[in-house]
C-alpha cells in the first residue's frame, strides 16, 4: 500500500474518531471536549498538508494518481444482475489531494472558530461530534475511488448536515429547515442512484477508473441518449447537493444552523462536493448533457444573484450568493472549463467561508443580530472582521487582484469559447447569464459591506419587539447603548478569518494576477479528456453521418473551424492536447476569450460597484423608492422568485392530494381487499409469528432445552429396579468388548 | 503282571465298599421292621417344613443366624487343620496368631450372645390377627 | 501330594511376616480399635451410650493419626509376599480415609434421625472403623486377592451401614440394592482377576506387570479381564454406566453415610483404579501407545465423559437434594477420571487433589443437608424454601460449599477442577476437547447447585413459620470452620497441592 494511501487512511479516520469520543464522552470530559476536536482536526489538517506538499509540490504532475482498494462484500454470481462484488477502495491524484487539503483546513478552521462562537451552548460537545462525523463523510466523498463508496459517504454527508442544519431544533425553524435540506437533497439522490445502476447495468463495476475505461473502449452497450441519461441523472445529485435550479430552495434555509456549520457545509464542503462529483464524473458526460449541466448553471447563478440583491438577512445574502457561486461551477463544467470550475470551487471556499465566518463574527458581536438594515458602522469596532470581510467580498465580487477574479474569469472565458464553439445563437445566453450574474455579485456585495460596516450603526432603528433577543441581550449585559456591546471577536474566531482571507488573495494561486492559467494550480488541475465524444468522432463516415442526420440526436453538431481547432490542439500553449475536437476546439477558443473575458467582466464588476455606489453611498438614487418604482421585479427578487410557493402550489400540494386520493382509495377499496384477505393473512401471520417465536426462542434456549430433555431421557435409565441395572451393566460391558472386539479384528 | 491295584483302584474298591455298608444298613432294616405307612410318615423328611408346595415360604429369620455362626466356625476350623499339620515347626509365634484369630472369632460368637441373637424365641402362632408384624416385636426386644 | 513345607521354610515365612508386621501398624490400630468398640459396646449401657461410643470412635480413628505419621520415615516397598505396599500413595489414602471415618462420626453426631430411629449404635461405629480399615487395605494393596479381599470388607461394612435405618423402607431398600448390585460387580471383577490369573499365573500387580511385558498376552482376554475389573472399580468410583446403584442408595442411606460413601468409598475405588491401571495394565514409552495395543484410553474417555454428563444433566431433574448430590458425584466421578486420563505424575496430582477438595467440599455440604434435615425432617428442594433466613449460616455455608462443587473461584473446588483441566491440557491438544467438556457441564451443574440457594434465599417458605431454627452452637462453628477452609484452600492451596504432589509417587511405578 502506498504511504500516501495509508495516511489518507489517516485521515479519513481521524475525523471519525473524534465523532466517537465526542458524542460518547463529551460530558466527562473537560470543556466538553473541544480541545479533541479541534486537536484531531488540526492532526487531520496537519496529515492532508503532507499529503497535499507530497502530491502537489514535490510531483507536480498533472497525470499524478496512487489507487488502492479491496473487496468489501462479493455478492458472488446474483441472478439477474450478474457478479457483483463491491469494493471499496482510495485514489489520491492531484484533485483529491487539493480537496483533501481544502477540507481539513476550513474543517479545522471551523472547529476553532466554534470554540469561541458556540461557547456556553447547550449541546456544545454534540456539535463537535457532529462536525466530525461531517468532515469524515466528506472525506469519504473526496477519497472514494468508485461511486458506490461515494454514494455511501454522499448519503453520511447527508445525514450529518441534516444534524448540522438542526442542530437548534428547537427552534421550529431550524427543525423545519433540516427537514427541507434532507428532502431536497433525497430527490437529487434518487437521480443519483439511478444514474449509478445504468452505469453499473453495462459493466459491471462501480470503479471510474474501470468505467472510464470501458466507456473509452465503445463498450457502452445502450444507445447514446441512455448515456446522455446517465450523465444527466449523475448530475441530479449534484443538483441536490449543489443546491441548483431546481433543488436549491433547501440551502438558504439551512442557514438555520449555526453559522460556522454555514461555513463549512455551504460554503466550503457539502455544496462543493456536488461540484466535485461532477469533476469526477466529468470525462462520461456527453455532449448533450453538458448542455443541460451548462444551462442549469447558468440560469442558477443568474436567478441567486438576482434573490441575493433584495435580501436583508446577512447570512440570507450569502446562501444566495453561494447558490450563484455553484450556478458558476456548474455552468464551467457544463461548459468543459473543468480546471476553471475547479478552480472557482477552491478560491470560493475558502473566500465564501471566509464570509461566513465573519457574518458570523458579526452576528455574535451584534448579539446574534442578523439583520442588515440594523447594522452599520461596525468598520471601527470590528477591524480585523472589516478588513476579511472586504478582502473576500472583493474576491466573491472578482476583483483584479483576487483569487475570485482568476477563477471566475477562466470560467467566464470558458463560457464565451464554448458559444462559440457551438455557433453562438441560443448558447450565447450562458456566457451572458455569467457576466450579468458577476455585475449582481458586485452589486449585492458592495450594498452589504456598506450596509454593514459603513455609515452609522442603525440598531436603535430596529422596531422593539418585546421577546426580541437582542434587546434582552443588551439588557442583561447593562448596556445602554449598543456601540459599547459591539466588540471584535476573540482571537480563536479571528484567526480563521486571516487566514482564509489571506487565501483569497492570487498569490496563492498564480504570479499573474490577471491569468490563473499561469500558476499551479491550472497546471495541476487539467481538463481530462472526455470518453465519450472520441468514439463519435473517430471515425469520419459516422461523423458525416452524425452532421448529416442531426435531428436523429446521433453525436453532436459539426462545428465551423474544425480543422482549425485540431490544428492548434497541436500547439496548444498549455501543452495540453485534446484529441476530442470537440473539447480541443472550446478549449482553443476560450484561451482565445481570455482577454475579452477579462475586460467585459471587470466592466461588469466595476458596473456593480459603481451601482453599489450610487445606490447606498452616495444615495444618488434611493434604493426604496427604486424598489418601488419596478415593483413587481423587486417582489419576484425579494420573494426569492416565488419558489417556495411554487413548489407548495404544485409540488407538496400535489403530493398532498394525491395523497389523500390515495387514502381514499386505501380506505375504501384496498381496505375492503385487504379485510377481505384479512382472516387468511392474519392466520398466516400468527403462525408465522409463532413459528418465529419458536425457532427464536429455540435457538437462543436451545442448549437448556436439549440438556433438560436429555436428563429427562437419561434419568429413565434410573428405572429404581436392581435387576434393571445389573442388565444395564452387562450391556455395557458387553458393548465396551464389542467396541474392542471390532478395533482388533478390524 | 503287576498283582497291586493302582490308586484308582483303591478309590474303586472303597467305593463299592460304601454301596455294599450303606445297601446292607438299609436291607438290614427293610427285614426287620413293621410296616403301617400313612401320609405323613411317606412324606420326605425336610427339616419339619412342607416338602411340597409353594417356594415363598417365611423361614424363621433365625435359622440363618444360625447358620451362619456355624459357618464362621466351620471356616475357623478349615484354617485351624493346616495350622496344626505343622505346629510343632511354627513355634510359639504362629500359636499366638492362631490364638488372635480365634480370639477375633469368639469375640464375635459373644456379641452375638450377649446381643441374644442365639435366643430362640418363638414366633407367636397368631399371625392373621396383628397388622404389624411380629416378628418385628420380636426383633426389638432383641435390639 | 501336597508337601509339608520343611521348618527352615516355614520358619522364612513367618520372619517374612514378622517383619511385615511392622509396616502393618496402622492397620492393627484400626483392627483392635474395631474390637474395642465392640467390647465398649458390650460393656456399655445406660442414656448416654451412643454419645460415648461415638466420641471413642472419634478419638480412636484420631488416635491412628500418629501411626500413619509413623510411617513416612519408612522405605517404600512390598511386604507379605507382595500382597501389600507402603508408600507415600498409600499414607495418603490412610490419612484421607481416617479422617473420612472421622468426618461421617461427626456427622452422625449431629444426625438427630439417628436418636429416633435407631437403638444400637455399637454396630455402626464399629462398622465405619472396619470400612475404614477395608479402604486402607484398598489403597495398600497390590495383590488381587488383597484387593478384592479390602473391597468386600468395604462393600459389606457398606452394606449394613446403607440399611441402618431399618424401619425406613428406603434404607432397606437401598441396602438390599447396593448388596446385589455390588454382589454382581465384585462378581464381575472377581472373573476379571481370575482370567488375568489365568494368562499370568501370577496375582501380584507388579509381576503381573511383567509377566504380561514379557509374555506377551491374548488381546481379546486381556479386552475381557481388564472390562471386567472395570465393572468392579467402576461400581466403587460410581461413574458411568456402574453407578447405578448410587443415586438409590445415596438416597435411601442415612446421610452421614451417603457423605461417606460418596467420599470414601468413591477415593478408594480412585486408589485402586490408579494403582491397578498404573501398574498391573503395562504400558510402553508413551501412554497410549502401550505394548498391548489396547486402548484404554477410550474405555476410560468413555466413561468419563458419560459420567459428566449423564451426571450433569441428570441432576437438574432431581427434587430430593441427597439424591441431587448423588448424580452430582457421578459426574465429579468423570471429572476424577480426566485426571486418570492423563496418566502421569501431574494427573496423578490433580486427582488427589481433586479428591482432597471434593472431601472438604462435599463432606460440609452434606453436614449442612444433615443439619437442615434435623430441622425441617425433609430432604426436598421444596423444603428448603425460605431457609436462608430462618437458618442463615447454615444457608451461606451450604452456597460456599455448593460454589466450591461447582468449581468457582475463590474455592478449593475451582483450584480442583483448575487442576484436572490444566493436566488435562498440558498434554496437548487431543485433550482439549475433554477440558471443555468438563467446562461445559460444570455450566450446567451451576444450574442445579445454584437451585439450592435459590431455593434458600429467594423463594418463599411455603410455610409461613418465620421462626429461626437454631441448629446449636458446635454446629455453627463447624460450618463456619469449614466454610472459612474451603475459601482458604481455595486461596492459598499451595500445601494442599503440595502434599498431594509428594504423595503421588507409587511403589513399583515404571509409567514414565
């Protein structure tokens, strides 16, 4: 076994280990335990940064990958299904060593902070445990070598955040938030699942490696639209996790939870790994599905954007801005920019957690405020989060300079080289969608930075409310005016901040501020070369064909410059070559959209800015009576697009009559069947039962039932008659020289 | 011709010898007595018990004390013969072992004397009459 | 025609006797002891006659003690003409079956049924001195007339002691059963010894030893002798399929009997068994692959493993608690035989042990039945309902002493049974499934010993008499004595182990 497996072994482990002690033993111990999660977190920290120092920096090679697995059930030969044999094992290439790294940083970083925010809360140890068992089923997501295994630790991540989500479940709230989230992502799941076994019906394993493998060699039995199915079912998971139009309605709500949990799953880990199973998956998609996988993107970092601008709620502003984040990943690897979006899921977290920990700061100081319109003025009493705060809104807003502006431009670029590629028309509308949506981000984080830390502290505007937990707060404290309660945060919940800012700026990422295609992680992080299109296009009659016979849906549109993309993958500066036209082409043309990229979007950042401006600094324009003025717009943003009734209108109402047609039906007629049958089952049953409680009951009593009746038998042989015995006595006598009789003739 | 009979010879000769004494005893006595058989007197003689008849009977339990006191002797004597072939070589050590060996013996006869286990008591000829037994009576008292 | 054998011959002989003499003491003791009792008995009269007779047994067998001490400063070895050993083997028996004598006095002492029911004692004390002396010739001798002669004085003094009780139709029937079943068995052993006579024209163990090494033998009459000689001993040790008679007899007997029978009686057929299988039946370098290519392991396997769980699992059924005991020392007859079963020195070692313990043991679990059965006339499990608070000592002690039969820690029982399996063990893993089922069935005599103090403790008395019963003074003090040794023992059983290792060493052994 290679030593990297075994620490990411480690690693995976560690997490779980806390969960165990802390859920078990946090009230026996001092501080409730704390000190161990977050100590076993920063050994898990500790371990990824190895593992990511070895993989990263000292192979630096984008083909880098170590694999281990084993056998964990063989089914044998099933009827129907043929072998199975699942496995379950680990692969660690340079993905899986920067997601590793990024988990148990802002994992370790989570559970630090948390010592200071969820201080003196009633279940305090609960919480650690449950971030463990959060960061181990995200380990398992990030390490799994096969989609079962990540089906499994998909469906922990599930139930952890569940937990997390809830973790105030007394607030109905909250309860109600973690109920929305588990369904939400059920759905996406269900899609999953499916996708999965169309995978598995055609070969027999679970592994990507040997699914790509096949895929590569023609095998896939089925049609190409069951493929395209495959894909777009796969994506549905994603969609869950990734909270993407249509499922996204259960992340805003999640922000129930604590805030760092918000940091940790929303921001950085639970959302990023739906972007990451499609990374993972990346190579099968097809064509058609990624169009499908661009456009949801697409149009969910369109519509978050729009929500995010008229929200209040600071964490509100920041689940939409996520949702719009992930609509960008999504569109980059709809579009084939597969390193870009990689690349906008690594500088997001780590920006986007970074923000939530200092609304998070905020909240705390303000007395668990929320609120923006109550905020303001905080710059001076908060520095250390003021300064964070800016320096991952600039990077969320893409900013010059950032890590954010990198990242979202190489997907921006991405977007434009693929509506070329595809011969613009209606594919012009995602690169579209990106820049509007980039202009939003822009807008809506500068209004919260100025509704936040400028101008003048707005607390004493807020109405009172009599069970307002604020003002009891401000009350208890014997403070009288609110500036004085306003403190920064203790040097446990700042630190993370510094350090997740200080991660968003480019440096980190490349020397060349304005390209990220110039620094490792560009070339660390490769776009593969797809499976799937190669066989369409290999050979030239077919592809004719497919050109000629478009409509039937066989492969996918001959594009114009064909010859010209082939011939520049030759010489494609990043030295990497496609052999997919398909893929070399987008590819060629987004490294051409690289500049034009840069300066439509830093147009479009600086456009926001000055709207942010105009709006809420120099109150050029008053942003009520704006509101106002295009009523119906600001109700359709504010009311999140009405989605929640929507699906209250259709889908729960609908669920609910039919589900009361189906209790009627149960009642009326299967009922009468089943009263019908009723004497037989219930006879069926009973002796069912009782052959249960028979064989139950035998089995566990059966050695004093045996040694009962046996003594019951043997005490016959003591029959009181002397002459009995002394036949008894013969006999064995008699059988004892028989036995020897035997052995000596024999 | 050898005129001496061999050892077998000898048994053969005291053999008929015996016939002859016992036949001529039983001749003897044929001649001269009187002959007025009845019942009784053709019944074969069994110690006073019923010759015929069922084998369940209850012998008198003191019969077999009896016997065997007399057995005990009986045996005492067969180890005392050989000692007394060669008593005169054994010396006075073998005349008190033997003397020990009877001395265990007598001991026995004498507690079971004293016991009055050699009192022969009547059982009581009324048995129908008493539901306990009373040979049992009898048997206490000689406890 | 018999020759008289010449005056310098005759004169050998009675040196050779003279000189036996010597090695006899304990036994002459024991002899005159028997005959005073009953000139004592004879001489006695008046109330208190039965206390006194018993008192002198008391002391007399204490008396003997001191010969048997005598004798370990002698030279192990034969004396009258090989009929009869000395050896440190046998002084352990002398002690053990003295001290056995002593124990079923005691409890006779304390028997009220005793006062009711019988008006001559003289006979019974007399009695259990000459069985005492049989079980010491038993475990002495080495000469199958010597044996046989030592078993029936031991089975006849068994007989009438059985059947003491002469009103209780019970005794007498146990009496009468014991006296045919054993009848046969001596029957049995008796035509064992004549074959092995017959094939060696010898009748001391040790010649027989080598006249069968050197002469070799018929396999199928050697089969059929030495069966036969097992009818005998098996009858003796009670294990499986010759116990029969003991559960009846057990039952029937008075109870200081049944505790005398059970220890004694069973220890002595373990002498013999030992003695005779290790010395007369040859063996070659290794146990079992003995020259005669029989395999005596397997008749003994056999038995062993049917007397733990015929003894066992029989005794769950039992309702009566002497009778419960009785089937429970069939099995402790197969757990004995395990340590047969190994055939060395340290087996040898765990059964003395093993009998040491199950004297302390089962000894003061009956003197307790005895006890209670003053008390309460009865001797059911039903009866003994709610006596742990009426009499508690009594109640703790009999748990003590049931744990110990059982073998848990921290008895004397657990460091026996510890013993027999950790022999057992040491001789590899062909025995490792004979421990378990040791293991096993003694899980399955927890179930029955623990119904006693089930009964005691937790159920209630079917009668709602709460009165204490006191069962006296001395009484309690015994229990306490003994309850307090048996967790001694089990603590600190190092001279217990000790005297039974050093005593494991027999005249004339060659096994190793």
């Amino acid at each position: 076994m290679h030593s990297l497996i075994q620490l990411s072994i480690a690693v995976l482990l560690l997490p779980l280990l806390s969960f165990v002690i802390l859920i078990f033993f946090n009230r026996r111990l001092p501080r409730r335990g704390d000190f161990i999660g977050v100590g076993i977190l920063g050994a898990t920290f500790g371990l990824s940064a190895y593992i990511f120092w070895t993989v990263i920096v000292q192979h630096y090679d984008p083909a880098f990958r170590v694999a281990w697995d084993f056998t964990w059930i063989d089914f044998g030969n099933v009827p129907g299904v043929g072998p199975l044999v699942i496995k379950m094992g680990i692969v660690i290439d340079n993905l899986t060593a920067i997601m590793l790294a990024m988990v148990t940083l802002i994992s370790f970083l989570v559970h630090l902070y948390s010592t200071g925010y969820m201080k003196g809360d009633k279940h305090y140890g609960r919480f650690f445990a449950y971030l463990g068992i959060f960061t181990f089923s995200m380990l398992g997501i990030v390490l799994a070598d096969n989609l079962f295994a990540i089906y499994i630790f998909w469906e922990l991540v599930g139930l952890s955040s569940y937990l997390l989500i809830g973790f105030f479940f007394e607030k109905e709230s909250a309860a109600d938030a973690q109920k929305k989230a588990f369904l939400a992502n059920r759905v996406g799941d269900i899609g999953m699942w499916l996708g999965i076994l169309i995978l598995y019906s055609q070969f027999h394993t679970f592994s990507y490696h040997e699914i790509f493998g096949h895929l590569a060699a023609g095998e896939f039995g089925m049609s190409h639209a069951w493929l395209t199915a495959a894909g777009i079912l796969l994506f549905m998971g994603c969609v869950g996790k990734s909270a993407q139009f249509p499922l996204h309605v259960w992340l805003p709500d999640a922000m129930e939870g604590p805030t760092p949990v918000s940091a940790l799953i929303h921001a950085a880990t639970m959302v990023a790994a739906g972007v990451y199973f499609v990374a993972r998956i990346f190579v099968l998609l097809t064509p058609e599905a990624l169009y499908v996988i661009s456009f949801v993107g697409a149009f969910t970092a369109f519509m978050a954007a729009t929500i995010a601008i008229t929200q209040h709620d600071i964490k509100r502003v920041l689940a939409y801005s996520t949702v719009s984040q992930l609509g960008y990943m999504v569109l980059g690897l709809g579009v084939g920019a597969y390193s870009a979006a990689i690349f906008h899921l690594v500088t997001h977290a780590f920006f986007k957690a970074c923000l939530f920990l200092g609304s998070g700061a905020i909240i705390h100081a303000m007395h668990h405020e929320q609120d923006m319109r109550w905020m303001g003025g905080l710059r001076k009493n908060m520095p250390w989060t003021f300064v964070t705060f800016s320096v991952a809104t600039l990077a969320l807003a893409g900013l010059p300079l950032s890590s954010g502006f990198m990242s979202k431009d190489a997907i921006l670029a991405g977007a434009i080289g693929f509506a070329q590629a595809e011969g613009g028309g209606i594919y012009y509308l995602v690169p579209f969608l990106g820049f509007i949506s980039a202009l939003m981000t822009a807008f809506y984080m500068g209004r919260q930075i100025w509704l936040v830390f400028f101008g003048e502290s707005r607390t004493h505007l807020k109405p009172a409310a009599p069970d307002d937990h604020h003002a009891a707060h401000a009350h208890d404290d014997g403070h009288e005016g609110e500036h004085h309660a306003v403190h920064e945060v203790a040097w446990n919940m700042r630190l993370p901040l510094v350090i997740l800012a200080a991660l968003s700026i480019f440096v980190v990422y490349s020397p060349d501020p304005l390209d990220g295609g110039k620094g490792w992680f560009m070339h660390m992080i490769q776009t593969p070369a797809t499976v799937v299109g190669e066989t369409v296009h290999a050979e030239p009659a077919l592809h004719m064909e497919a050109g000629e016979s478009l409509a039937a849906g066989e492969g996918h549109e001959v594009v114009p410059g064909h010859g010209a993309a082939q011939m520049h993958a030759e010489t494609h500066t990043e030295g990497h070559t496609f052999a997919d036209p398909r893929q070399a082409e987008i590819g060629h043309l987004s490294h051409a959209a690289h500049n034009q990229a840069i300066m439509i979007s830093s147009i479009m950042v600086a456009l926001g800015i000055v709207l942010a401006l105009v709006f809420y600094v120099f109150r050029l324009i008053d942003p009520d009576k704006t509101a106002k003025a295009i009523r119906p717009l600001y109700l359709l943003s504010f009311n999140k697009w009405y989605w929640d009734e929507i699906y209250n209108a259709t889908v729960i109402k609908g669920s609910l009559g039919i589900a009361r047609l189906l209790s009627w039906f149960d009642a009326n007629i299967v009922d009468g069947v089943v009263n019908g049958v009723a004497t037989l089952t219930r006879k069926f049953a009973f002796a069912n039962g009782s052959f249960d409680r028979y064989a139950v009951d035998g089995m566990v009593n059966f050695t004093a039932f045996f040694v009962n009746t046996s003594g019951a038998f043997m005490k016959k042989l003591q029959t009181g008659k002397v002459q009995t015995y002394v036949v008894m006595v013969i006999l064995a006598l008699f059988g004892y020289f028989v036995y020897y009789f035997t052995q000596l003739v024999y | 011709m050898d005129q001496t009979l061999s050892e077998f010879g000898n048994v053969f000769v005291f053999f008929l010898l015996g016939v002859v004494f016992v036949a001529g005893g039983y001749l003897t006595a044929r001649m001269l007595r009187p002959s007025r058989p009845n019942p009784v007197k053709t019944s074969t003689y069994e110690c006073g018990e019923e010759a015929v008849g069922s084998a369940w009977v209850k012998f008198n339990i003191r019969f077999y004390v009896v016997a065997l006191i007399f057995i005990i002797f009986d045996v005492e004597v067969v180890f005392l013969f050989p000692w007394a072939t060669v008593f005169r070589q054994l010396g006075s050590f073998a005349l008190v072992e033997a003397l020990v060996f009877a001395g265990i013996l007598i001991l026995g006869l004498v507690y079971a004397w004293v016991k009055g286990d050699l009192d022969w008591v009547r059982p009581t000829p009324s048995v129908p009459k008493m539901p306990e037994m009373p040979a049992s009576k009898s048997t206490s008292q000689r406890d | 025609m018999f020759e008289l054998p010449s005056g310098a011959e005759i004169q050998s002989i009675i040196s050779i006797l003279k000189s036996g003499l010597g090695f006899f003491i304990p036994e002459i003791y024991l002899s005159i002891l028997f005959m005073g009792l009953i000139i004592l008995d004879l001489a006695l009269k008046g109330r208190n006659k039965s206390g006194i007779l018993g008192w002198a047994t008391l002391i007399g067998l204490g008396g003997s003690f001191y010969f048997i001490a005598q004798q370990h400063a002698m030279q192990a070895g034969e004396h009258f003409f090989g009929m009869y050993v000395l050896d440190e083997y046998a002084i352990f028996f002398k002690y053990f079956f003295v001290a056995s004598g002593m124990f079923a006095v005691v409890a006779t002492l304390a028997d009220r049924k005793f006062d009711a029911e019988v008006k001559s004692i003289g006979e019974y004390y007399a009695l259990v001195v000459a069985m005492v002396i049989g079980m010491v010739m038993m475990a002495a001798a080495s000469d199958l007339l010597m044996i046989f002669l030592a078993m029936e004085l031991v089975s006849l003094s068994a007989y009438i002691l059985s059947g003491y009780f002469k009103r209780d139709a019970r005794s007498s029937e146990a009496a009468l059963k014991y006296l045919v079943y054993g009848a046969v068995s001596s029957g049995l052993m008796l035509y064992g010894f004549s074959l092995i006579y017959g094939m060696t024209a010898e009748t001391n163990i040790l010649k027989i030893s080598m006249e069968l090494a050197d002469h070799g033998y018929d396999p199928l009459v050697m089969i059929l002798a030495t069966l036969l000689i097992m009818a005998g001993f098996g009858y003796k040790i009670g294990a499986f399929p010759f116990h029969f008679w003991s559960p009846d007899v057990y039952e029937g007997a008075p109870t200081p009997i049944t505790a005398y029978l059970s220890v004694a009686s069973k220890a002595a057929g373990f002498a013999l068994l030992l003695r005779f299988f290790y010395i007369a039946v040859p063996h070659g370098v290794s146990p079992y692959e003995d020259i005669l290519g029989i395999d005596w392991l397997t008749l003994l396997v056999i038995m062993s493993v049917a007397s733990m769980i015929y003894g066992n699992v029989v005794a769950i059924w039992q309702k009566n608690v002497k009778r419960l005991l009785a089937y429970s020392s069939i099995a402790h007859a197969g757990y004995l035989l395990l340590g047969v079963i190994v055939m060395d020195e340290i087996g040898t070692q765990a059964v003395l042990f093993y009998l040491l313990s199950y004297f302390l043991m089962n000894y003061a679990a009956f003197y307790v039945v005895v006890l209670i059965s003053n008390r309460t006339g009865s001797e059911t499990l039903d009866d003994y309902r709610g006596l742990g608070s009426k009499m508690p000592l009594a109640g703790a002690a009999l748990t003590v002493f049931l744990i110990s039969l059982v073998g848990l820690p921290p008895t004397v029982g657990f460091i026996g049974k510890l013993m027999i399996f950790s022999a057992l063990l040491s001789k590899g893993a062909l025995y490792i499934w004979l421990a378990l089922i040791g293991v096993l069935t003694s899980v399955i005599s927890l179930y029955y010993y623990m119904l006693i103090p089930l009964n005691m403790f937790l159920r209630e008395s079917l009668e709602p008499n709460e009165k204490s019963l006191n069962p006296g003074f001395l009484a309690q003090l015994m229990m306490a004595v003994l309850m307090i040794l048996t967790i001694w023992f089990g603590l600190f059983f190092e001279p217990l182990s000790e005297f039974a290792r050093y005593s494991s060493a027999m005249f004339g052994l060659s096994l190793y």
